[in-house]
C-alpha cells in the first residue's frame, strides 16, 4: 500500500493525492479494499455522500476482480481537479457474461451501479490481465 499525501502546492498547481493497494484476488479481499478506501476518502476530506459512492463502487470493481483475476487484484485512487479517478486492476481475462445457472436477478448488477454512479467507465483488456476505470465528481 501506498497513499501519496498532497505536497503543499503553490496556488496554480492543483492538489493531487495518489494510493495504491495490491491483495490477492480473493472474495476475503474486497472488504480489506473497501474499508481501506472509506478511510483513506475521509482522510482525504471526501464528502461524506460522494465517499459512500466511491466505496460502492470500489466494493463492485474489487468483487468483480477477486471473481475473475487469477492472482493479484490492485486498487488505485487518485484525487485530483475535483475527480476521484477509481482504477481496479486484476490478472484475469476477458469476463464471460454467460451465467445460466444464476436467476438474472441475483448477478450482473455490479456493472450496471457503477455506470450509474461514475462520470465514465472504461474497461481495457491489458498485456497482463484487465483494468478497470471509473471516474467520480468529488467535491473535496
């Protein structure tokens, strides 16, 4: 884990904070990732609503990863302009969206409320696996 504090900036430069956290992609895993991140925000003066917000989101991505990436999932948190760049990384392959043996119901949500909640989303197939980000307006 790593959390990059806001050096003092001059007045022109925005303020820029960075963390990054790498577990196993394991379902024990994803609260470790959301607490961390619900702690890191408040410690980062996240309002209250769009902290809640971020953690649901990270709390789908990271699920998402400790489903379908094979070894390591990493979580990356970058605050800067007013946006809270989300980005989830694991070592997995391409998601196949075939679940016939799960009532439609009861899976494929996690997708769906992240594109609700997110400025934008973006899912990239990677040399070593996949990446994927979201963006969020952030008043802090």
């Amino acid at each position: 884990m790593t959390d990059s504090p806001c050096p003092s900036p001059s007045l022109s430069e925005p303020c820029r904070r960075r963390a990054t956290l790498s577990l196993p992609a394991r379902e024990a895993h994803v609260s470790v990732a959301r607490h961390f991140a619900a702690e890191l925000l408040q410690s980062w003066s996240v309002p209250e609503r769009e902290r809640d917000s971020a953690v649901l989101i990270i709390d789908e991505l990271t699920a998402n990863a400790a489903q379908y990436g094979r070894e390591r999932m990493t979580l990356q948190l970058v605050l800067e302009d007013c946006m809270l760049h989300i980005v989830v990384s694991d070592s997995g392959t391409a998601v196949e969206h075939s679940h016939s043996h799960i009532a439609p119901d009861e899976h494929g949500r996690g997708t769906g409320i992240v594109s609700c909640l997110a400025q934008s989303t973006e899912i990239c197939q990677t040399r070593g696996g996949r990446e994927v980000r979201a963006r969020l307006r952030c008043s802090a």
